[in-house]
C-alpha cells in the first residue's frame, strides 16, 4: 500500500477523477442525459431503462462498462490514498469506506450493465446498494477533504518553521 500513499500516484488518481467526472458530462446527451448511477432504486432504472431508445442504451452500456468501470477505482483510490498518507496509523481503518464504496460501486455498476444489455434483470438490489454507495462515498470523501486540511496544515507549519534565507 506504500505505492498508494505517494505524491504522484495521489495526484494521478485525482486527475483521473476529474478526468473521468468530464466524460460523463460529455458522453450524457448520448445516454439520454441521466445516467442510470443516480437512480436508487430498481422501480426508478426500470423506468428510465424503458425510455431509452436502442442507441441510448447501447452508449449507455459502454460509458458503464468502460468509464464508470474505472471511476470507483479513481475516486476510491484518491481517498484511499488521502486517508493512508495523511492519518498515520489510523489511515488504514480511515481508508476503509473509499475501498467499501468501490466494492459497492463496481457491484452497482455490475448490476446495470446486465440490465441495459438485457442479461439480466437484478435492479431491485439498487434499493439498497445505491444508497450504500452513495453514503459510503459522502463518508470516504469528508476523510478525504480532513485528510487535505491536515496535509494543508503541515505543509504551512514546515513553511512557517523554515528558517529564513
């Protein structure tokens, strides 16, 4: 996990979140404008997998499969990451929600390839396991965020502490 606390795999999974969070918001007109990651429930995906016309779905499939695939790792292990550099030994209990929301965004995302292909139909899971990921990911990014004041916090004590010249 050594390699997972250094600086620049820290900012390679930030800048592939950020790099991952735009493509949603350019591959979205061509899933239909809502993806299917932000219903919570099987009723509410049924619905919108019903309203889909065939390329929607078929795009939709993809940006699941490939971008949202890779997102959860991104995310989940920026703050992973954040939480194993910045908390000492606290930092791998404090890890554990980023690598849970992982587990449980990878299953949810499992859950709606098989569906929008038309393999299987497992959506009333998403009744428990969207909310799940939902607030495992809220609790992994607050650690996170203290994670980069503690770090913020150090950085201006080692500066403020330097002796001048």
């Amino acid at each position: 996990m050594s390699v997972l606390t250094r600086a620049p795999v820290i900012w390679a999974l930030f800048f592939a979140m950020v790099a991952i969070t735009l493509g949603f918001q350019f591959f979205g007109p061509s899933v239909g404008g809502v993806y299917l990651d932000l219903q919570s429930t099987g009723v509410a995906s049924r619905i919108l997998i019903d309203g889909l016309t065939g390329a929607q779905r078929n795009a939709h499939f993809w940006v699941t499969v490939l971008l949202d695939a890779a997102y959860p790792l991104a995310y989940g292990g920026f703050f992973a990451a954040m939480a194993l550099r910045f908390f000492g030994k606290a930092g791998p209990v404090l890890a554990l929600p980023a690598l849970a929301t992982i587990v449980a965004d990878i299953g949810e995302n499992t859950v709606q390839a098989l569906a929008l292909a038309g393999a299987a139909d497992l959506l009333d899971v998403k009744d428990w396991l969207t909310p799940l990921k939902f607030g495992l990911f809220a609790l992994a990014g607050l650690i996170a965020l203290v994670a980069l004041a503690v770090a913020i916090f150090r950085l201006a004590r080692r500066l403020l502490n330097r002796p001048a010249g």
